[in-house]
C-alpha cells in the first residue's frame, strides 16, 4: 500500500504542474501574447510589471524610481530630448552630423525659413565653458536670465561676421550655465536669426531634464 502511494504522489504533481503551465499558456495567448517556453509567460510578466511600477520614465525611455537614477542626456537621442525644436527643425529642413572639432556632438540643420536661408547648429560640449568661449569670440556680449527652473540662460545677441554659410552671416547662440548643450542660428539678417533660435532653440526646462513622471 505504502508502494503505491509512492508512485502516484509523482504522477499527481506532474499533472498539477502541466495544468498550471497549461493555463498560464492560455492566459498569455488570450492577452495577444505567444508561447515561447513554458517560463516565457512569468519572464515577460515580471519585465513589464517592473516597468510599468516605475513612477519615472527617463529621456532613454527606461523606467526609473526616481529622477536621480536616469542618466544626463547624452548622444543624438538626449540631443533629441534636450532641444524640443529639434524634431520641427528636422522636418523643415535636413539635418546631418557635422565635423566635432572641440566639441563631442554636432548636428546641423539647414532649411528655407521665411524665405531666407537659415542654419542650426546643435551641439554638445564635453566642458561647457569650451562652448562658451566658442560664442564669446562672436564678440557679442551674452544677456544673461533666469529661467523658471531656476538655472541661468546666456543668450548672445545677433551679431554678423564671416561664417561657413556664405549670406547667413547673422549669428546668434543659447546655452544654459554649467550644461554643455547649446544651439547657434545663423541666417541673413539678425532678426531671423533670432526669431530662429527662438523658434527651433528652446532648451529643456531643468526640471525635466532627466525625464519625466509617469
């Protein structure tokens, strides 16, 4: 007798366990899913459970508990994040890479805007104060504001010089104090340039920098 109980204590827990892995199959097929492998169910479960339970989304896209734990922009996507304008800008016009020089990242957008040529330039500086001096060579003396999120804005006014782009001779440029990303517009008259800059420029509030609540 106690033989016999042996043999069908086995018997009975592979059934049980063929009929939990059974209808956790159904379940997932029923929600659109596919069956991979009789652990694919619990893995993509947990995966998305513990993104979905973050009260953060970075700029990258990941989930995060808290804003301190997504990473400063970076690269072409945190220059996407970083500069709302950018993505209108693309569509206006083209936007490649550009040669670095000093600076890590260079995209340049070139569009016809109010019928007059004009160029943005999209970068980023390892060592903000490199960005800086690049635009205080402009010889324009940059106006510095507060922005709502608390940090300083330096702006420098349209100025003309020789530039790459032949009769967008009219530069202006925007960073924030301590960040390394900035824009420049360069265009044929100063007031495009400017109105520009302010239409494809605008830098992320600080507050949402690293992401945003869910």
């Amino acid at each position: 007798m106690q033989q016999r109980r042996d043999r069908v204590t086995p018997v009975l827990f592979a059934i049980t366990v063929m009929l939990a892995l059974t209808v956790a199959g159904i379940i997932h097929v029923a929600h659109g899913g596919e069956v991979t492998g009789p652990f694919a169910v619990a893995d993509q479960v947990s995966s998305t459970t513990k993104q979905a339970n973050t009260p953060y989304v970075c700029w990258d896209g990941n989930g995060a508990g808290s804003l301190t734990r997504c990473p400063d922009p970076r690269g072409e996507d945190g220059m996407k994040w970083v500069f709302p304008g950018y993505q209108e800008a693309a569509r206006s016009g083209e936007c490649a890479h550009g040669e670095t020089g000093p600076r890590d990242l260079f995209v340049e957008c070139s569009m016809s805007w109010r019928g007059t040529p004009v160029y943005l330039h999209y970068a980023y500086w390892g060592e903000w104060r490199t960005g800086q001096r690049k635009y205080a060579a402009i010889g324009s003396t940059p106006r510095i504001e507060q922005r709502p999120d608390g940090a300083m804005s330096l702006f420098w006014r349209p100025r003309r010089l020789p530039t790459p782009h032949g009769e967008a001779s009219w530069v202006t440029a925007e960073m924030v104090e301590g960040r390394g990303w900035s824009v420049a517009a360069y265009a044929g008259d100063g007031e495009v340039a400017r109105a520009a800059l302010e239409e494809f420029g605008e830098i992320r509030d600080l507050r949402e920098w690293r992401g945003l609540p869910r």
